[in-house]
C-alpha cells in the first residue's frame, strides 16, 4: 500500500498567534493524533499528549527532538474518567494553563449488532465520546480564568454515510457533534470556542489494515478529488481553529473528506 505521509507540507500556513500557546491532545501517539501533535509542536506550541501506546508515542517524542518546545508525553487511559481527569489538571498545573484541548481519541473497531453486550456499549462510548466531555470540563476552568480557549472535537464521516459495522462508533460520533454545538453556546460567553472536524477516510496505518488497494481505489472514486487525505491534512484544519483566525468560528462542523459522498 501507499506510504503514508504524517510529516506537515513545506507550505503549510504559519500562525503566529499559536507561538506558545498550551496544547493539550488526547490520542496523540499516532494516525491523526499524531499529525495533530507535530503540526502544533511545528508552530512552535507547547504541547502534552496522551496515549496509551507506548512505543509509537515515544517514537514521535524522538522524531520530534529538533523541535523549539519539545511535545510531552503521558500515558494516560482516557476510559477511567476519574484517571484522566486527574491527569489532565496535573498536565494544566505543569503548562501553566491550557489554551487549546484536542479531543481526538478514539477506536473504530468493526462489529456485528447481534454482538454488543452492554458492556461493550459502554466500553465503546467510553473511549469515543464520553471523555471528550469530561476533559473538556476539565479545561474549561483554566480558560476561563485566562479569558479563552479553543476546544477541538474529532468527528466522523461514518454516521453521515451509513457505513456497516461501526453502529456504536457512529452513535458517538454523532453525538459528538451534539456535544459540541451545546459546549459552543455553554461556555461562548467566556469566549471558550468549541468546533468539531469531520475527517473523511485518512490513510493512517490503522486504517489500511481495514481497507486492500481496491478498497483504497473505491474511496477515492466516492470523494470529489483525487488523492487520499492524510493526517497532516486533518492538522491544518484544527491548527486553523485553534488560531486567531478563527476567532469568530464556533459551533460547527468543519469537514476535511475529499467530498466524499
């Protein structure tokens, strides 16, 4: 299959307003989380993800060495909401703060309706819905008391398309964007904006595990452009939510997807 390529474009936007800034990111280690990781730490920001692969994370801690404000890594479940919690207010006090909160955790393993138990219901909401709000509560103290913040939701194309066996994914995701639109409104007032992206298929290695090169041909032939979306792709949206730029964009969902249809 084709390489995939996580490393940010040589003409990718620079955003003098992220010089700095305190980046928190769940589900950092790697995919999409880590494009996320690099194309914050390329701006310059201090970032802390969490993971709970050790050795990819620590791989990109070391590829990212050269960098002006080197990334943190902290093993971290996100499923035990009381753990990360916890963790994300020890990561806070160190930062000194956090300005931007990436939730972008999460696992798509395929399954059959007939399959789910319970506790596999609540497992998967666990890990792709429920901490995204509560590390979102978590945050929103520190940006309030610093007078803003940028929060960040990792949806899905999935639930739009209707794909088969990933029923409970899409019931998160979806809701993700719920979550999102009611964060927006509850904490706008102190100028807290919340968005949500919606990534199309990313070629991730994860997700090449998923798909043969007919599968991979197929995508492309559904979206409107040619090519396969890569992480670094997703990272530019969230670097440009994250920024001033965006000061006025809150509330809504932001698609990276090709046009896929």
């Amino acid at each position: 299959m084709a390489e995939v390529s996580l490393k940010p474009k040589t003409d990718a936007a620079i955003y003098p307003s992220l010089v700095r800034k305190k980046v928190i990111v769940s589900g950092g280690g790697s995919g999409i989380g880590e494009g996320i990781v690099e194309g914050f730490v390329r701006q310059g920001a201090a970032v802390t993800f969490l993971d709970v692969q050790d050795g990819p994370s620590q791989a990109l801690i070391d590829r990212l060495g050269d960098a002006e404000i080197a990334p943190t890594y902290v093993h971290c479940d996100i499923t035990d909401v009381a753990q990360y919690g916890a963790t994300i207010g020890e990561i806070v006090e160190r930062l000194g703060g956090c300005d931007v909160l990436v939730n972008n955790a999460a696992n798509d393993d395929r399954h059959k309706i007939a399959d789910v138990t319970p506790e596999y219901w609540d497992e998967r909401m666990a890990v792709n819905l429920k901490h995204q709000f509560f590390a979102a509560q978590a945050v929103a103290p520190t940006m309030q008391a610093a007078g803003g913040g940028s929060i960040i939701n990792l949806g899905s194309i999935s639930w739009h398309l209707g794909l088969e066996d990933l029923t409970l994914y899409q019931t998160a995701k979806a809701a993700i964007e719920g979550l999102t639109r009611s964060l927006a409104r509850e904490l706008g007032r102190d100028n807290i904006r919340v968005n949500a992206i919606i990534p199309g298929n990313v070629q991730t290695p994860r997700q090449q595990k998923w798909y043969t090169p007919e599968g991979e041909a197929e995508i492309v032939a559904a979206q409107c452009l040619d090519g396969r979306l890569q992480p670094v792709d997703i990272a530019a949206m969230a670097l440009f939510l994250a920024s001033a730029d965006a000061r006025y964009c809150t509330g809504h969902n932001y698609w990276v997807d090709a046009g896929w249809r």
